[in-house]
C-alpha cells in the first residue's frame, strides 16, 4: 500500500527500493499488480474425532444438565 502512495508523489523505483529497504524488482513487482491475491477457502478435512462423533453427541446429550469430563468420555 505505501508503494501505491510514493508512486502517486512522484517518487522513483530506485527511491521506493531504498526508502522501504526491498529489492527494485519487488517494487516493480508490486506496481504490476492491480489487486491482492485472493485465496480459495480451504476444504474441510474429516478430523480422529469424526468416526465417534455421533456417540459422543450422544453421550453429552445423556447426561444433560450435569457435565462429563473428557477423560470420561475419552476412556469409553
């Protein structure tokens, strides 16, 4: 972003590199673009939990309003 502002004052590739201490290509580089990259969002992967997800929903659900500790669950 600030190399889109020194362009618009007048400055030189050479006087961007040196002031924001990176290469001259990188500036070109820069000025070259017209958007920020975009990325695609990301899949969901199945996680170690999934396979008993069910039971343990239901397990949760079983022992409503009281609370069951991980380890508990973790050990069935």
């Amino acid at each position: 972003m600030e190399i889109k502002v020194l362009m618009r004052h007048g400055a030189g590739i050479r006087e961007m590199a040196r002031e924001l201490g990176c290469s001259r290509n990188t500036i070109r580089r820069y000025l070259r673009e017209t958007a920020a990259e975009q990325y695609s969002p990301r899949t969901a992967r199945p996680t170690k939990l999934d396979p008993y997800k069910g039971y343990l929903l239901e397990r949760i659900e079983a022992a409503r309003p009281h609370w069951i500790p991980g380890v508990v669950l973790l050990r069935e």
